[in-house]
C-alpha cells in the first residue's frame, strides 16, 4: 500500500486495521472469483464447480456490505449490497451470453453494468467525500472495461492475452483496493476529530 507507512501515524485498533486490509482486498477476490467462473463455465465444467464459483461471488457483496455498514450504517451498506448484487449477478450473466454468442443480450448487460458503476459511484461518493467521484468512476469503468477484455480473450481462445489480461487485472484491483482503503481511512480519521 502507497500509505502503508502512515498507518502507525494513525491511531487505530486492530480491527480498523483489519478491516483496511479487508477492504483493500475485495477486489482482488472479485477478479479471482469472477475468472474462476468465466474458466468454469468456458471449458464447460462440473455445474457443481460453477455453482461453487458463483456462490464466492455471491458472498462478496455481503462482505463489502458489511465493511461499509461499521462507518456508514445499514441503509447504505444495504444499497450497496444490492448494487453490488446486481452487479455480480450483470457479470455472469455477460459471460454466459457470451459463451453463448448473444451478442445483443451481451450488449444488454454491458449497459445495465455502465449504469450500475454510476449508480454505485453516485452511492459511495455520497456517503463519503474522500472518494473522489471522478476517480472512483475511472477507476471502475477501467476495471469492468479489463474484466470484459478478460471475457473476450477467453471466449476467443486467445489464453495467453487472458493470462496476461488477468495478471494485469489483479495489479489494479491492488490499485482499486488502495483507493478503497485509503479513502476509508481519511474518512474514519476525520470523523474521528469531528
């Protein structure tokens, strides 16, 4: 983390802590647990190995929720649960499109997912301030963008680009996740002087 450094000039518990490092790895779970499932489901594996896939994604958003819920309370991480819901949910339906070679529901689902990131950036940006709307907004547009090259590379058999293409994809998730992290930081440590 770029601020890793700083922490000790925080005053903060070991479950403030915790719950940094939490956050600062979600999104790396979610690029895992997602190519997990586009593997899964493009080389037509067990339905209980996708189902398997799908049920860590499904847990995701609860965990996400439950982060947000500590600072910003339960209206908010509730609606991000569901935003975050629907955006899983958005995902693997673009994967199974694309597999199946739907191209206007992929287009469909492309959509609801560009309006899905604005409504969950208008949600967090509203609750906290240190999350900068355009950034955030960048930052998971260039994320879904990846994850949809990622899908693309797999469907077209060009694996080496989906290595590469996933390799790179954890490298900014570790980006988002500093971004998460640090943006939650500054928020409980000003409102802890407030």
């Amino acid at each position: 983390m770029p601020f890793t450094d700083q922490l000790q000039d925080y005053n903060l518990t070991t479950g403030q802590l915790n719950l940094l490092f939490r956050l600062r790895v979600i999104w790396r779970d979610i690029a895992t647990w997602m190519s997990t499932y586009l593997e899964y489901v493009f080389l037509s594996s067990d339905p209980n190995l996708i189902q398997s896939a799908k049920d860590k994604l499904y847990a995701l958003p609860v965990t996400y929720a439950n982060i947000f819920r500590l600072y910003f309370g339960d209206a908010m991480a509730d609606q991000h649960m569901v935003l975050m819901s629907n955006y899983m949910n958005l995902l693997i339906s673009l994967i199974d499109a694309t597999k199946a070679g739907d191209t206007d529901a992929v287009n469909d689902f492309k959509a609801q997912i560009d309006q899905n990131i604005q409504e969950r950036v208008d949600l967090l940006t509203s609750y906290n301030p240190f999350w900068e709307k355009n950034m955030l907004s960048t930052l998971l547009i260039n994320f879904n963008n990846k994850t949809i090259d990622e899908i693309n590379a797999f469907a077209s058999g060009n694996y080496q680009s989906n290595a590469d293409i996933f390799d790179n994809l954890l490298s900014y998730a570790d980006r988002m996740g500093d971004f998460f992290t640090e943006g939650l930081l500054r928020y409980f440590t000003f409102s802890a002087r407030g």
